[in-house]
C-alpha cells in the first residue's frame, strides 16, 4: 500500500511534499484548511505514501453500522461530543490509553470559512502533554506542507499567531472557504 500511495500521490496526482514527519509516538496534528470532504481522502493518501500511523476522531455516530468498521479501519476513533460530555478530556483520555496515538484534526470545526481556529486541538494538546504539529493541504501549490512540532506554551495568544502565521496563503480545495 505504501508504494502505491506514493506513486498516487506523486505521480498520478502531482503533488509535493513539503517537510517531513517528525518520530513522534503522541502528537495532534492540526490540518488547515479543511474545505471539501476530499480533504479526508487526501489525509489518508498522504500517511500512506509517508507510512505513518495517524488517527482521527469522529462523532460516536460515524462508528456504528453499515460504515463504523471502515472508520475504525482507517484509525478513527469515537467520541461523544454531546453536551454532557467534556471531549478535551474524552481525547487526553484516548491519548493516555495508547502508545501510539497521533491525532489530526481540522481545528476549523467545518469546512466552511471561518476568521478564527477552534481551541479544542490546543487545549487537548497541553493537557495531555502531547505537541503539535503544523500540517498544510495547499490545494493552490499542490503540496502538503509540514511544520516543527511545538509544545503549546503559557501564551495562547503567542501561540495562536504562530499557527496562524503558518496557514496565511494556503488555498484549500475550495478557496473562498481557505483560513
């Protein structure tokens, strides 16, 4: 699977890759800008083609019959993100049960455009005590883009200027809706 993903990505696709992956056990990857639901296939592709292990998290509901065993299958995992659940603390949960656990998300929360990132991917990150990692899909480019891993620090401000700095020009699948 792992040559035919690269040869998909690079090849038949055309698309670079920009950074590498750090040898990190635990992290949450933040992937920015998340515009169409391609964005996910993409996702899967590319952790092929660079042969990592990368989870996800996703609504309890998605893991129930017909589909729940291909999410499963795909390194996903369920959470309950109804509002009597604390699911920062359901995520730091998953991350201390696990080994290996490297969480990528859309911190947009949609794929809609949005002016400011979600906090939750931040929050996760400090109290499991895990870094971040910078992820870009540039649609505009054709490359994904891969940061330094960064532990979250006592300035959130900082630190979210920083994440945004890193997003400022990449175009998503559908650009109108690009962070």
């Amino acid at each position: 699977m792992h040559k035919l993903a690269k040869f998909i990505y690079f090849k038949l696709l055309g698309w670079k890759l920009n950074g590498s992956f750090p040898d990190v056990d635990k992290c949450v990857i933040i992937v920015v800008p998340h515009t169409h639901w391609l964005d996910f296939f993409l996702g899967l592709l590319i952790r092929k083609a660079i042969n990592q292990e990368i989870n996800y998290i996703g609504k309890k509901s998605l893991f129930n019959p017909p589909f729940g065993w291909f999410f499963r299958w795909t390194g996903g995992a369920p959470v309950d993100r109804s509002k009597n659940s604390n699911t920062v603390d359901t995520i730091v949960q998953i991350f201390n049960s696990r080994k290996i656990f490297r969480l990528a998300l859309a911190p947009e929360g949609t794929r809609k455009k949005v002016e400011h990132l979600r906090t939750g991917f931040y929050h996760i990150a400090k109290k499991a005590g895990v870094p971040i990692l910078m992820v870009a899909f540039d649609f505009g480019k054709k490359e994904i883009k891969i940061g330094e891993l960064f532990y979250p620090t006592a300035s959130q401000e900082n630190d979210f200027r920083k994440i945004e700095d890193f997003y400022k020009g990449v175009k998503g699948k559908v650009p109108e809706y690009s962070f």
